[in-house]
C-alpha cells in the first residue's frame, strides 16, 4: 500500500473553452487560455492498494456518479489498479461554476500517479487530467496557461502548455459569488447541447482561434485592456451559444447581471476592470491589484460573498 496527497489550484478561462470535438476524450472543439489561482484548492489522498474502492468528497462518502468517475480515472492511470480509496476536499464551493473539477482532477491524476509509483511527466499527466474534466489539463500549472485543442484523433496533441508563470503580471481575479448552489444544469450536457442546437454554435469555433491569439499576445505584453477586451468578447460569445440552444440555457441570475453592470460602469469611470463568466451564474472581474479592492467594494452589495484572488502556482504533491 502507498499513499499520496497532492494539492491543485482552479483556473478560470479567460479566453474559453465550450464545446467538445470528442466527447469520450474530452477533445476540446476550441482552444483556450487560463489563469490559475492562489488560495482556493482541491487537496485530495489517495491510497493505492486499500482494502476497497472508496470516494469521499469534502468530509462525506461521495454521490455514487461522482464516485464512479473518480476510479474510471485511476482505471486510466492504471488498468490493473489494485483496490483505491479517495479523499478529496475543495477550499470552495463544488460545481457551482468556479472550476472545482479542474483542480479536484489534477489533484486526483497527480496523486494517484504518485501512488501508483509511476514516472510524473506534466504533458502526459496533463492529457490524463484532460480526460477526467477537460479544463484540469490546464491546472497541472500555475500561472497563464494554455491548452491546446490538437488535431489527433487520439488527443495526444491536446494537452496544457504554461505560458507565462505566476510572477509574470501582478493582476487579480475578483470572484463575486453569486450562488453556491450547484448548477442545474452540467458543463458536459450544456456543452453538448449548444453543438446540437444553437445557430451561433460553429461562428463560435469558428471565431475562437482569434480571440485565443489575441489573449496569448496581450499576456506576453502585460496588457490588461486588450486582455480584457479578447476575454469578454470571448465570455459573451460563449454564453450567446448557451442562451439560443433549444431549450436555451440561461446560468445568469440577476444579481449577474448587475454586476456586468457594475464593472462596464467602472471602466467608464476609469478603473481598468473586465468580466469573465464560466457555466454558471457567478462573475470573475480581472483586473489590476491595486484596483482589486475598490472593484470588490463596487460589486460586495450585489452577490453572496466576494473573493480576491492572485495568480496561483503549480500543484504540489506529498507522498507517504
């Protein structure tokens, strides 16, 4: 029996990933650009070689779904595993659209590779994290991050890559916490459903790439407006694919709204502030660090509970 402990951090989208070109693979139909952050953190042991498989998620044995997925992802790290067990617990809200999969699974694909006592190699943990939940490939990193949507049947080309590390650009994400209820409904199933139905689905591939270049760039520049620029466009256009599926999808709520609002009217008062939104209702503001407080302060009164958040690091593993 051997046991590992790791520790991953979320990373939230600012140019985004919506839409799967391979569903079985989690093969992305568009590539992407994130943001790790500090603080918040999924921090999950496992136990190669227990007496039976067994998930627990934050303090409690876990739903049966989610503990089915779980070990279908150490069968990926090792067909012939022996009998594991799983304890996994997130620093915030679950599924609730703050990107609690992305950390849970690289925290669950570098510990249980540690476990398992094989060789860590980043880009081929990275494509296993991938198949878990596609944006965990991406938190096998701190910093800027990119993932790349690959040509490849296979997926072997489709993993994250760092573009720039933590201590590249002093900037904050302010999390506005709308809700933390669970979402109604799921990434996957909204993913799937915008291909089959939304007419703004394929000029939303098609105009990805674009924005992706233009993010890339901005961040090798350190250019928070054009940066901004590229990740609300990017944002919008994602959700405009959710709101004219059939049935439309509509995470936002009205505080969302509202803090749209508030942060459009920031910027027209001078503080250099823009949105981002995963699927769900709860806002990511960018910004600078010395305006993080102030953007906190605008949007406080209108959501559940207000976060500032720096760039994070790489995830960190322990064994025993």
């Amino acid at each position: 029996m051997s046991r590992a402990t790791a520790t991953a951090h979320p990373n939230i989208a600012l140019i985004k990933y919506w839409g799967k070109r391979d569903l079985g693979l989690n093969l992305p139909a568009v590539g992407s650009l994130s943001l790790t952050l500090d603080r918040f953190h999924t921090t999950t042991q496992v136990t190669w070689g227990a007496p039976r498989d067994e998930v627990h998620l934050n303090g409690s044995p876990a739903a049966s779904s989610f503990a089915r997925k779980v070990l279908a992802h150490l069968d990926r790290i090792d067909p012939h595993r022996p009998p594991c067990a799983v304890d996994t617990h997130n620093s915030f809200p679950t599924a609730a659209g703050l990107a609690s999969s992305a950390s849970g699974f690289a925290a669950l694909t570098l510990a249980g590779i540690v476990a398992a006592g094989l060789l860590y190699d980043p880009i081929r943990a990275s494509i296993l994290a991938r198949q878990g939940s596609g944006s965990a490939c991406r938190s096998l990193w701190g910093g800027f991050v990119r993932w790349h949507r690959g040509t490849r049947a296979d997926g072997q080309d489709s993993h994250g890559e760092p573009v720039a590390g933590p201590d590249h650009w002093d900037v904050r994400m302010v999390v506005a916490l709308v809700t933390s209820a669970q979402k109604a409904v799921g990434s996957t199933e909204g993913m799937i459903r915008t291909r089959r139905s939304s007419p703004y689905y394929p000029t939303w591939v098609e105009t990805s790439e674009a924005d992706l270049s233009e993010g890339l760039a901005a961040v090798q520049a350190r250019d928070l407006e054009r940066l901004g620029t590229a990740m609300e466009r990017s944002t919008y256009k994602m959700h405009a694919t959710m709101h004219t599926a059939e049935p439309p999808i509509l995470y936002w709520q009205p505080a969302t709204v509202a803090v749209l609002h508030t942060v459009a009217a920031l910027r027209q008062r001078g503080v250099g502030a823009w949105c981002t939104m995963d699927a769900g209702p709860n806002v990511k503001i960018l910004c600078e660090a010395a305006d993080a407080h102030a953007v906190a302060r605008a949007v406080g009164e209108q959501v559940q509970q207000v976060e500032i958040l720096g760039p994070g690091g790489d995830p960190t593993v322990e064994i025993e």
